[in-house]
C-alpha cells in the first residue's frame, strides 16, 4: 500500500477505497455462504449478476421454492462496535444515517421487478448486515418509492427467515421464474 510509505493523500484515498472494496467482498462471501444453505429448502441463488445496461451489480438474488418471490439481496459490512437500528423512520448504523443503503436496495428490486415483468412473483428488497448488530436481529424498513418493507437482517436471521417463508414448493413454477431470471440477469462481469 503506497499510503503507507506517504505518497500522496490520493494514494490514501485508494487505499482506503481498497480496503472497504476488500471488506464488501468478505461480506459477500459471508453472505453467499450461509445462501447455500438455503439449497437444500428449494431455494435458487444467483450471486454478482446485474441488469443489463445498468451501472450496479446485485450482490445475491434468490428464487423461492415455490416460485411466487424473488429476493434481491445487498450485503453491507457495517461498524461492529455500532448498533443499527431505526432513528425517527430511518436506518442507522451508531451515529451514522444509512437510509439510503435501504433505499438503493429497494430501488434495486424495483428495477428488478420492472425487468421481470412477472406480475405472479413478489419481489423483497433485503439488505443483511455484517459486523454491526441489529436491534432486535431485524428491521422492516419503508422507503419512498417502494409498497413494500425493506428487510434489514443480521446475518444469523438471514437464514432461518428465507427457510420459513416458502409452506409449498411448486418445481416447475419455480423453474419457470429461475429461466426468467437467468435471461434477463447477466454475470456481472459479463459485457452487454
């Protein structure tokens, strides 16, 4: 790292912007971790994929067993040392206003659901957070913009919340929305 050896504030700056790029990435592969759980209940998962033409990657996105939701899931590395929490209607992390991390997500699955075009699929914006607990393991989030809540979860609700949500599998349904999916999210290093 060339900020240590006093180089420049611009190389501070990278190497900061690394850092936090190194800590997302480990959050991610938390994340994705505890997804693969979630194979055995029926669920699909797509990790780092994106919408073609658009400038965000989404992080993780799950079909349900029974073909009727969608989750677009954002993983977030926040101070261990700080609570998240609601303040006066919007998330925080201590000190901190994250709302808009909440927001981006719900306008990720916004976006995702416009893509789809499936009328028939519930799409649930979630964010789950590493490091930083979450009062009372969980928080439902309203946004501007969005019907819905958005989920904030620690990670060890992360898990069994998805686990409970399907009652009854319908394979083909699913299988359906999975092939919908695939076609419209791309790899998100993949071009186009």
């Amino acid at each position: 790292m060339t900020a240590a050896l006093g180089v420049s504030p611009a190389a501070r700056r990278a190497d900061a912007q690394a850092a936090l790029w190194d800590r997302g990435a480990e959050g991610e592969a938390a994340t994705a971790s505890l997804l693969a759980q979630l194979r055995t209940y029926g669920w699909e998962v797509r990790h780092d994929v994106r919408l073609p033409g658009r400038r965000f990657n989404l992080d993780h996105v799950l079909i349900s067993p029974c073909g009727t939701a969608v989750v677009v899931l954002d993983t977030k590395v926040w101070h261990r040392g700080w609570t998240t929490d609601l303040v006066r209607g919007r998330v925080h992390c201590g000190v901190q206003d994250r709302h808009e991390q909440v927001e981006k997500v719900a306008g990720y699955a916004s976006a995702v659901q416009a893509a789809l075009g499936l009328r028939s699929v519930v799409v649930w914006p979630l964010l789950v957070v590493h490091g930083s607990p979450i009062a009372g393991g969980r928080l439902e989030v309203r946004v501007p913009g969005w019907d819905g809540v958005v989920h904030v979860l620690g990670p060890d609700y992360l898990v069994p919340t998805l686990a409970t949500a399907p009652k009854v599998r319908d394979v083909r349904r699913a299988a359906a929305v999975v092939a919908r999916v695939d076609s419209v999210l791309r790899p998100y290093g993949e071009g186009g």
